[in-house]
C-alpha cells in the first residue's frame, strides 16, 4: 500500500508513522476504522472494552511500534484508570484520537469551554454529561489535548497530535467534535 | 492444585528468550526466579490489564513470544480481553492465569464465582487456538515445553494454591530487580531490550 493510494485519513496516519489503530469505533470514527482494515499498512486492533485499549497501545510501544488509540469520550472516561496506569504512569507518546459525543448539543444548550461541571450542567435534559465531562475529565488527568473543531483540517490535526505527543513524551489528546473526511 | 512455586519454576527452566509480564500475587515469586532484561511487571499500573499490555507487545513483535503471568482476579477484570486476543490472532502469545480463587494482596478475599468459574472453558469458548488446564504439578512440569511450542493465542489455566503475597511496591525495598526502578524506567528497559533486537 501507497501512501497516494490510501484515503486521506489514512494517508495521514502514514505520514505520521502510525502502525496500529487501537480502539472503538463510534459514528464519527466508523469511517476510518473501515477504511484502516481495508489497508494493510496500518494494523486495526478493535477492542472489547476501552481500557484494553491504552494498555494494548502502551505494549505496542514497548515492542517499538507506533499507535493511536481511537475511542469516543464516554470510552474515554470509562478507560479512567487503565489510561492513568499504563499511558501516564510509563509516559509514553500515546496520541488518543477522543471523538467528542455530545458537543453539538453542548454547543446548542449554550454551554461551552470554561462553562465548569456543575449538577445542573450534568443534568439537564439539552445537554450530553459526556461531552461536559470531556476536557476537564482530561485536565485533571494531566492529559494536554486539542480541540479540532468543524473549521479545522483533521487530517493536519491528527499528525499534529502524533508529533505532539512524541515530542512531549506522554499521552496526548485530540478532540473531534467534527466528521473525518 | 499446584503451588505458586511448582506453576513458575518449570516455566523458568524452559523460557529461553520471551518476554513475560507478570502481576499481583506472580511479581515477587517471579523475580525471585528469575533476573532477565524481558522481565516486566504490571505493579504499581493498571488493575486487570497485564495481558493488555502483553498483547501490545506481542502484536509489536511477532516473532518473540510473549507470556502474560495473569491472576484470576485480574482476568475477571477486563474479560473481554479474551475476545481482543481472539480476533488479533498472536500466534506468540501465551496467556497464563494463576487461579487461586482470591485476591490474594488485599487479603485473601474470594473474586467472585471462585471455584465455579471454569477460566479454561472460557478462553476455548472465546476461541483460543490452544488451551491447557493444569491442577497437579506433575503433568504441568510434563508439557510445559508442549505448551511453549504451541502456535498461539494459547491459554493456560492454572490452579494454584493461595500464597501470602501483600501489597506490591517499587522501589529499594523490593528484592526483584524489575521492581527496583519506576513503570516508566521499566517500560523503557523493556523497550531498549526489544527494540535492539530483530522483529
């Protein structure tokens, strides 16, 4: 497989050295899942659960690979403690591509960055808690992440993310409230 | 039922150049036996993911076997993880769980179902390649080779008789070598081990 004959998603991933795409799929993510079991290039690990997820990344990395988990952000809360004792507890350059449920609601109800998590904002009926939960879930993590919004390029934000967090050697976030391409 | 001792010295005896992830109440009598730069503990990590991280690393090193060192609790955990296995096919990876019907560290406690949960039936129903299930010493130490040699995913369910592990650290006061330095220093010992050497 050509870096020129793979989806754009895909073509980004090469570019970036991903080997493996370790995760969930959820229906903004489905499409690059699909389209990274079609391509040889990149090995798809598709998990039970979320937590395997960080910890199936964390051995690949120890074995000299380069993976991107791939989960959505009630996957990502669910992870908690397998994120804090494999990714963050080793440091290791994990690049999390957290697709965001519930932003576009979140976005609609008024709610936005900085808005604080309060009883009120997790219960009301307009409003996703997972999306509320997202970045202060990974702030409180140590988890420095991104957003990347309807107006961003994702596939330039995803190799971004990759080289951030080889950079920075730790896991690092990107979240995606918008479609893939 | 085997001894914790009786599971893990034929198994050191015949390990030759794998990897093996231990954890709970496996780390410290592993690292008694045993002193190697492939050694890795799953302590002071994440609760039920050791056979995770071991198939990460089985997966980023297909031609190195990977042994994982698991406990029943821990496997109780994140049981999907046999599925994971499953569908990632390793055919280096050897999935050990020491069945002593508790969580041993924090007391002696019963996981749940002990005793009733047949842990071998489960990895053959999820479709593991080969599975074992030993519960005298005597015919462990007879195929321990067999069970090494088997292309995987493999699965070995283990028996064991209850030890008196406590609550494992890292640091100077642990006598196993891979217990001695931080996860992250760990990690990355491991990491320059395999990643010197060929796939």
């Amino acid at each position: 497989m050509t870096v020129e004959a793979a989806p754009e998603t895909v073509r980004g991933l090469m570019r970036a050295g991903i080997t493996h795409v370790v995760g969930i799929p959820d229906n903004t993510s489905g499409p690059l899942f699909h389209e990274t079991a079609r391509h040889a290039a990149i090995r798809l690990i598709t998990v039970a659960r979320e937590g395997e997820a960080f910890a199936i990344a964390c051995g690949l990395w120890m074995g000299g690979a380069s993976p991107l988990v791939v989960v959505q952000n009630t996957g990502l809360l669910e992870a908690g403690d397998s994120l804090r004792g494999t990714a963050l507890r080793m440091a290791a350059p994990i690049p999390i591509l957290v697709t965001g449920r519930g932003y576009e609601k979140m976005s609609r109800s008024g709610l936005g960055a900085g808005h604080g998590v309060s009883l009120a904002s997790l219960t009301r009926g307009d409003v996703d808690s997972a999306a509320v939960l997202t970045e202060p879930t990974l702030t409180a993590w140590g988890v420095p992440y991104r957003i990347c919004g309807e107006h961003d390029d994702p596939v330039a934000a995803i190799e971004e993310l990759v080289a951030r967090a080889q950079e920075s050697e730790r896991p690092t976030a990107l979240v995606l409230t918008r479609a893939l391409p | 039922m085997l001894t914790i001792a009786q599971l893990l010295e034929p198994l050191a005896r015949h390990r030759t150049d794998e990897v093996v992830v231990t954890t709970m109440s496996v780390v410290r009598p592993w690292g008694r036996i045993s002193d190697n730069d492939l050694d890795f503990a799953s302590a002071d990590s994440a609760m039920g993911h050791a056979a995770d991280l071991a198939l990460g690393i089985a997966l980023a090193r297909p031609g190195r076997g990977v042994i994982c060192l698991n406990g029943d609790g821990s496997m109780l955990m994140s049981l999907g993880t046999l599925a994971t296995v499953v569908e990632a096919a390793p055919r280096n990876y050897i999935l050990v769980v020491s069945d002593n019907g508790e969580y041993e560290i924090t007391g002696h406690q019963p996981v749940p179902a002990a005793g009733r949960i047949d842990h071998a039936a489960l990895a053959e129903a999820a479709g593991f390649r080969n599975v074992f299930r030993f519960d005298e010493a005597r015919a462990w130490t007879k195929r321990v080779t067999e069970v090494l040699c088997a292309p995987g995913p493999t699965f070995v369910h283990a028996v064991v008789e209850a030890g008196e592990q406590g609550p494992i650290g890292r640091g100077d006061h642990e006598q196993a070598r891979y217990l001695r330095s931080s996860l992250a220093e760990s990690a990355r010992s491991v990491r320059a081990a395999l990643t010197a050497r060929p796939l």
